[in-house]
C-alpha cells in the first residue's frame, strides 16, 4: 500500500484504549491508516521522522476567540504583562497615538482593573491621547473604556446624556458624567463607531488568529459568537470571511463557528404548523465540512466574575448590593432557547454567575420537554459558580459545561476577591462534573486569557492562582483526565468524537508534538512542555524545519 505520509520515530499517546501507545503512524487522505505494524510492507510520498518527540491527539479549544485574537494582534496591548501600571497604560496610549493621524482611534485590549488598582478614565485617556478618540476593550471582553473624544463622536457631548439601557451599565460620577466605563451591552453605545471593521480586515485577523492557534498546538478550536457586530463578531458576513480565510489557504486549523442568536432570526412558517427560526436557506449546527463548519448558536446570558457583572444568586464579596445582571430578560433567555432548540440547533449559553445559570437550565429542560431530541448537548459556556444542585442537574440533562483553567491562574485572584473564601470553592468545577459523568471539554476562552491549551492544562491539574495561591484544589483533575478533556471532550462537544480525539484507523491525522512527556512530568513543570509541530490531516503545518522529513 502507498501512503501519503508515515511519523515514525515518536512516542504517540493515541487515547485509544485500544491502542494506547505507538511509536510510528501512517496517513492516507488526510486520515489515520494504522500505527506500528499496521504499517508494515507500506512504502510512502513523505517520511517523517519525530525524532523521539512526544506526540499526543490534536489540541482542541472548546471556546477560543481566534479572530478576536488576530485582531488584538494588530491593536495596542495593554494587557498587564505590557502595562503592569495605570500610568504605563496612559504612557502606552500616549506613545501609540503619537504615531496615529490626528482624527485615528487609538483601539486597545486586555487591561485588567484587578491588577492596575483601577479602570482608566475617559477625562485621562484623553489627555493621553492629545484628544484622539480611544477605545480600550476589558480582558473580559464584557466592558471597555472609551475616552472623551469617543463619547463625542457617539453623541454625547461632555459625556452628558448617555442613556441607561437593558442588560448593560453606564457608570456615572458625582454629577452624573460617564466616567468612561461601560459594562456588557452598554458597550454598543460608543462600539458602534468602529464595528463592523472591513471585511478584508477581518480575514487578516482570522489568519493571523489561526498562525497564533496553530503555534500553541491546537488542531481545532470553537469559535464562540460570530455574525453580529456589537463585540462577540463583525457582522453578518463573518461566515463569509472564514470562506475567504480557508480559499486563500490562510485558515490552517479546523473550525467550527457558533452564531450569535441575534443573527437568527423568524423566517415564518415553511410548512402548516411550523416555522423557522435561524439563518437563512435552513442554515443550521452541523452545516459544512471537517475544516469549516457551524456548531451551536451562542447566547450570552450574564456578564464576567471579574467584571462583577455575572448574575449571581447573592451579593459579589466585596461590593455589597451588588449581584450582577442579566443580558437579558428571564423570558428573552427561554425564549431564545425555545426556538433555537425547537428548529434543530445545538445552543451554547454563556452563563458564569449561578442565578443565570438557573434561568438557563429551566430552559433548557423546558425545551426538550416540549420538543425531544436525543443526544443534543446543549452547552453551558463558562459555568463558573456551580452549586452541588446544579451540577447534578448539568449531568440529568445530557448538557456540556465548558469551564476554563487558565481563568485560575491568570484571573483567579481577581475571582477571590470577587467570590470570597466560601464561594470560591464552587468556581470552575471539573472534578465534580467528571464524578457524575459528564464529558468536560477543555478550553481557554481566548483572548481573554493566554489560549495555550498546555497552560490551561497546567492550571486544570494544579489549580493556583498567579500569587499562587490555591483555588478550589478539590476540583483539580489529573494531567490523563485534563488531555482527554482538551481532545476527546473538546470534540463531543461539538457531535465531532467520531473524527478527532484519539489516533486510530478512520480519524482525522490531527496531532501535537511535544518536547516532553506530558503525562509523565511533574505536576508543577507541565507549564514548561513546549510545542514542536502542529499537525493538521497529516500535514505539517507548524514547525516543519524542525522535523526532519525525506
């Protein structure tokens, strides 16, 4: 038999109980053939030798921003690592607009109030920016501060007459003046001056969003939110700059794309008695290919733990009154599940704060008592503060929870802060939802935080803030359990485990080489495991030079 590809000469860990171990592995149409003497007798096109590396089943982000991560690419850091200081962060905005024309938006992401002691100010950032108009997005991505000039722009003189509107929040001094501080869907009211960017902008940041991904080891990832314009895509042509992306050979790694359910929407009755709702010409979770395809729609149903705007069933520990919001009504929420469930989507609800997640799993369970479907897995995205209760009923219902590791470390002293000692302890739950049963994926939520799925496996075993100190330690899971979440449990979420996973005959040659063991390293040294390729249907298409290929 002539192959297209045989990786020799690694030490693969392929998930398949059957199979566990191998050390040389065969591709044929961009799928898996066989491994060790399975392969005997077969000649091959290319011959790869791994040089002893490790190789384990391709990464798989269950919830990665990846154009959101391209585009932050092209805009001003102003993350802690690049601005530890709210005066470096001025500074920063300072020197960036100085390069700018006089008219330019300075655009900016990932401050942290948590880390600089507090948000910046519309009245500072425009001093900062020689009058420039500014607009700095959250690390959260549910709030942004917008400068001035940017209120200006939008229609709002002196920062006067900025209305209160529905799921979002405005803050206001002493005399009633936004400070510049706008939270969850108060965010469109100045946003939209710069959303939606040009298309062929947006296919830049989905290339340079895929190169990011496919350098840390991911093989796939989950886009979570696309087709509308107000913070969670570009707009209603997001499907097509994937197209252009994948038609150019600029989108390496394989997606799926979530949606947002403001993008769906009631087409009237296509039969007696029933009608659409969802995208046009039927469009719906399971449409396309194993490189591009549409997964869940998403919905946002509360806000961030570190933005204090996650809906929660008591108080925030240190802001007393305050216990977050909806995005939007109780009713909107069913409703919206509703639908989308009755027409045949699969739905990927954001819920962080336990008083949504209550609204949600009501739904939920509301849909498929009035329409049954098997095997849905309706998604929680986040699922941050769980009680007891609600993980026994995540499990009842066959739903996926998606909670993120690296939030313990990179925001998780923010989330102390925000939780308390007592509730902290229910935060981003992983051993209790594999103790009953459930498939946990595995993800990152980037660019929120770093998207390394090897860091965010360090952090789902070993569970420390960045001060280091412990976050709910009982729910640390082991390294086997933390990979199978980033490959098998990543692809169940998305109806994909037939196909990626595990590396055996049938499956998709997806797979990441490692320059160490990362099953067998010590706990607190998996950060240090490094990627040496990527490889996507048996193509090399990360880190090539440094294989050795004949």
């Amino acid at each position: 038999m002539r192959l297209d590809a045989v990786f020799h000469n690694g030490r693969f860990t392929t998930l398949d109980p059957n199979r566990p171990h191998a050390h040389s592995l065969g591709v044929i149409g961009g799928r898996v053939v066989g491994v060790d003497e399975d392969l005997d007798g077969c000649t091959a096109d290319t011959v790869v030798d791994l040089g002893g590396a490790h190789v384990v089943p391709g990464l798989n982000d269950a919830h990665h921003h990846l154009s959101m991560v391209g585009q932050n690419v092209r805009q001003l850091d102003v993350s802690h690592a690049a601005c530890p200081t709210l005066d470096a962060l001025y500074a920063a905005v300072s020197e960036r607009a100085a390069t700018l024309p006089a008219d330019a938006w300075v655009k900016g992401f990932g401050y942290d109030q948590n880390k600089i002691g507090a948000h910046p100010t519309a009245e500072a950032l425009h001093r900062a920016a020689g009058g420039r108009p500014v607009w700095l997005m959250h690390t959260s991505h549910h709030m942004a501060v917008a400068s001035t000039e940017a209120f200006e722009r939008a229609g709002y003189a002196d920062r006067t007459g900025v209305p209160d509107v529905v799921g979002g929040s405005v803050l206001r001094d002493s005399d009633g003046r936004a400070t510049g501080l706008l939270q969850e869907t108060a965010v469109q009211l100045v946003e939209h001056l710069i959303r939606p960017e040009p298309a062929e902008e947006w296919v830049a940041n989905i290339a340079a969003g895929s190169r990011a991904a496919l350098a840390l080891g991911l093989t796939s990832v989950t886009e979570p939110g696309i087709g509308v314009s107000d913070g969670i895509g570009n707009g209603p042509t997001d499907l097509d700059s994937f197209h252009r992306a994948r038609e150019r050979g600029l989108l390496g790694i394989r997606m799926t794309v979530m949606p947002y359910i403001t993008a769906l929407r009631d087409r009237g009755a296509f039969e007696p008695g029933n009608s659409w709702y969802g995208l046009d010409l039927g469009l719906r979770s399971g449409f396309g290919d194993e490189r591009l395809r549409v997964g869940p729609t998403k919905i946002l149903s509360d806000g961030s733990l570190i933005g204090r705007s996650a809906a929660m069933c008591c108080d925030y520990h240190d802001t007393p009154g305050n216990s977050g919001i909806l995005q939007y009504e109780a009713e909107q929420i069913r409703r919206y599940i509703l639908d989308a469930h009755r027409c045949g989507w699969q739905i990927a609800t954001h819920a962080i704060g336990d008083a949504a997640l209550d609204v949600v799993l009501d739904s939920y369970e509301e849909a498929q008592r009035l329409h049954p479907r098997p095997d849905v897995r309706h998604r929680v995205e986040h699922a941050a503060v769980t009680s007891d209760a609600q993980v026994a009923r995540i499990a009842a219902l066959g739903l996926v929870p998606v909670p993120q590791g690296r939030f313990l470390s990179e925001i998780g002293d923010g989330l102390l802060t925000a939780l308390g000692p007592e509730r902290s302890q229910l935060a981003y739950r992983m051993r209790s939802f594999l103790d009953v049963g459930v498939v946990l994926p595995g993800s990152t939520d980037a660019p929120v935080v770093a998207g390394s799925p090897l860091l965010s496996i360090h952090d789902m075993v070993n569970r420390r803030t960045a001060s280091g100190a412990p976050i709910a330690p009982h729910e640390a899971i082991t390294a086997e359990q933390a990979l199978h979440a980033y490959t098998v449990g990543s692809a169940h979420a998305v109806h994909e485990e037939h196909i990626k996973g595990t590396l055996r005959r049938g499956m998709l040659a997806d797979f990441t080489v490692l320059d160490d063991d990362l099953l067998g390293v010590a706990p607190e040294r998996i950060r240090d495991v490094g990627v040496v390729a990527t490889v996507v249907g048996g193509e090399v298409v990360y880190g090539e030079k440094r294989l050795t290929t004949g």
